[in-house]
DNA sequence: TCTAAAGTATGACAATTATCATATTTTAAT
DNA sequence: ATTAAAATATGATAATTGTCATACTTTAGA
C-alpha cells in the first residue's frame, strides 16, 4: 500500500484539495490494480461504487450505438479521474472505459469520497468544476459532430491527439490509436477514416509511417479542421 | 417583488433543497425580467454572473459553428435553471439562451448562490447531479449525432419534442419550432430536414398541418429512430 | 389592404459518406 | 517458422446529405 500524497492523480485532480489526513484515510481503503491494453476498467451498465484514478496509461470513454459501432466520447490520461459522474448520480456506468495502453488505477469506494463532498467544500467545487468542464467539451464535441464533415473532424482529431498526448522521437504521434478507434474517435467508418488519411498522406498534410501517424503540416492541417 | 416559496422553480430544480430564511434571501436579491420569443436571455461568450430561473416559456441553448450555422444543443423548459455551467466554472457562457416562447426569468446573483454552495450540501448535491444529468444527455446525444443518419435522428427528435413537451388540442406537437430550428437540432440543412418531414408525411407517420407537425404512427417513428 | 420579407417546399445536381468486395500487410499463436 | 486471424488499404458502387435554384405560402409591417 503506497501513499497518495506524491501521486500524479493527487496532483492534477480533484485531489488536489484533499489534505493529508483526508489522504491517509484513501492510502487505507484504495485498491491497486494493473489494467492490460485492451482490458476494460469498467463496462457499460456496470455499477461502479467509487472512483479510478488513472496513475498511468490513457484509456477510452466509449459507448456502443445502436447501429453496432462503438463512438469514443473522451480520451483520460494519467492524473485523472475515472467514474466520477456515476458516482455522483449514483447509476450505472453509462460509458466503457476501456484500455489503451497497459493501465495502472487505484480504486477509491464511493463511501469515502462522499464524506470529503460534505467535509471538504474545495474538493466538491473542485469535482463540480471537472464536470462542468466536460460537459462543456461535450457540447462542443457535439456541435463538431452535427455540424462539420469528417474529414474536417478527423483533421481536428489529429491536431488533439499531438497536443493532448504528444509525439514519439521519429515525431509519429505517441497514443497508438487503431483506425477503428481512430474511426471510433470522428464518427465514421473504418474504411472511410483510412481513405481519408491516405488523402491527407498524398496531400502531405501528414505521412503514414507504417500504422503509425506523423503530422507534417499542421498548419494546413488545422484550417481543414476549421 | 414575489415570494419564491410557491415558485415552480423552486419545485422542479436544485433550489428544493433551500431552506424558507434562504428563500427569502433570494426573493430580495433577485431581478424577474419578461423575454419576447426571439430574443436572448444571454449569448455565447457573454458573462453571465448569476443564474436564470425559468418560471415560464422554453429556450433553446445553442452554439453557433464554424459553418455559419446554430446548432441547438438543448432546450430549457419551466422550472429549469439557466446558466450554472458558466457560474461554476467562472467563464463566460459557452451556449446562447434563446426565447422560444414568451418567457418569465428570475436573475439570482452568483453571490447569493455561491453562498449556498458553502452552506447547503443537499444544494450542492442538487446542483452536481444536475449537471452529470446534462453530461449523461449531452454524451448520448453526441453519440447519436456521430452514429445515426439525419433520419433517425429527426424521428427520434419528433417523439422527444411530443413526450417532453407535449400537444395542442389537435394533436400537433404544442412546442413550435421553425423548420430552421429543427434543423439545427438534428443538425443538417433546413432543406433536408423539409425534405424528410414530407416523406414521413407521405409515409403516414406524421401529418404536416400547416407548418405545425402532427405525430400519426409514434410506433413506427420510435422504430424508424431505432 | 397591399407588399416585401421570411418561411416552407421541391427539383436538379454535386459532394460526401457508407457498404461491400477484395487485396495486402501485420500480428499473434501454434 | 508457419499459418490463421486481424488490421490496413483500395476500388466500385450505392445511399445519404448538402447546395443552389426557384416557386409557393405565410407573416408582419407600412
């Protein structure tokens, strides 16, 4: 059982406002686990009873439409907070969170973050304030959906992905993203993600280097994205 | 000045869990204001320094895209509260507040309502799942917008404007909107979204009656949404 | 009441995107 | 190392959706 007091998690969420008695309290009840690529932390419809804090590796939100295809509603990296609006709203999970890469989390039950909601007011303004910020995102995401086309989206997406996670030494984009998770990102299909990176690719806009992405003219690429 | 105790906002949002003595603090701090359909209650990227309460009339919350065009990200009926996103975060409003009807708003000053977040955790519960609510729609409805065609999404925009805001005497849906406007709901271009009415209309699954739309076959339009 | 403007409707066409087929490459398991 | 499965890639084609033009209808204001 180690500490919480020096964890990324503690430093860039919520946390953060927690003090160090509150933290011993988590250091007791939390527990540790090694999520693998590919392995979900939790499913759709699952009662989840508390909250994940990402300590390492990036995970997918995602949700299964009715036409079969999975659409990836957020991306998490380490330093943040998994499960937080189940929690709040005390229902199932509405989203899978699935692993991108070898994951490692600590789980916190439910029963202890209610009481820093109702002892501590920062950590709750702290919370609310996350949610707002991705319901916020949301909406935005939303209008990028209804509103651009997908070639617009997935220039945007790329643009995201090197700004949000950053780039390998060969400068490819570091978070491997499968084209279907890719396709999962911008709302589309498969096939339909690939052409259109192959025309970006011709276009020199970016170079596919084998399934890994390099971005080569970003400014070009973020007036596509509009 | 009005009493706020018997008010439906105070019924139908966060603000049940106020106490009479902050009741009263409210009814002297607040502004009632009359806002003509068409008009805004505020825009997109003002600042809004407090919350609305809607005591009558619906509004939609748009956000303009980078295409010119307004995309409608929700719509606010009576005893709903407007602008707590923005109040939360401190930022300047993100959606624009548009009359859809006549209305009737109560202006609280963030300052009243920052105290009550201090004071009243059952408040600020209240107002945490309010807003994980608005999440969990918004993610499903971005969902929706990336995966479903325009056709889907007009069926399953019909059966939600007659279940949320119900019927005239002769069953045309009671909340009027422009076809413009429910355009910019399932977002695509008025003219498809003409287009589509009048082939569900030849189909026998709505009955357009003027510019007013009439469900006919909710079994079929359900179906049809998926 | 008349008229201009806005809203609704429809056709023609182009652009975008999905689907299905198939080939090629990569990955993982035996 | 070999092979089957999965992932990537591309072509052909169809379906969906957007755009532009134009006509008709309703609304609001002079």
């Amino acid at each position: 059982m180690s500490k919480c007091e020096q964890c990324i998690v503690r430093q860039f969420s919520s946390l953060k406002a927690l003090g160090k008695e509150e933290l011993l309290k988590i250091a007791e009840c939390k527990t540790s686990y090694t999520i693998k690529k590919g392995e979900p932390v939790f499913e759709e419809g699952e009662m989840t009873n508390g909250i994940y804090c990402v300590k390492d590796g990036v995970c997918k939100l995602s949700k299964l439409s009715s036409n079969g295809k999975d659409q990836i509603v957020k991306l998490v990296k380490p330093g943040e907070l998994l499960g937080q609006r189940s929690m709040i709203s005390e229902e199932p999970a509405n989203l899978s969170a699935v692993a991108l890469e070898d994951m490692e989390v600590c789980f916190i039950p439910r029963t202890e973050i209610m009481q820093f909601f109702n002892q501590n007011n920062q950590f709750s303004m702290n919370v609310m304030k996350t949610i707002c910020g991705d319901l916020k995102d949301a909406d935005e995401h939303m209008v990028n959906m209804a509103q651009k086309s997908v070639k617009e989206r997935l220039a945007g997406t790329l643009i995201y992905l090197e700004e949000t996670f950053g780039k390998e030494a060969d400068d490819t984009l570091r978070l491997q993203l499968s084209r279907e998770e890719l396709a999962g990102m911008i709302g589309t299909a498969t096939e339909s993600c690939i052409r259109l990176l192959s025309e970006l690719n011709k276009n020199n806009l970016i170079e596919l280097v084998g399934k890994r992405i390099k971005i080569i003219d970003k400014a070009k690429l973020r007036r596509l994205s509009e």
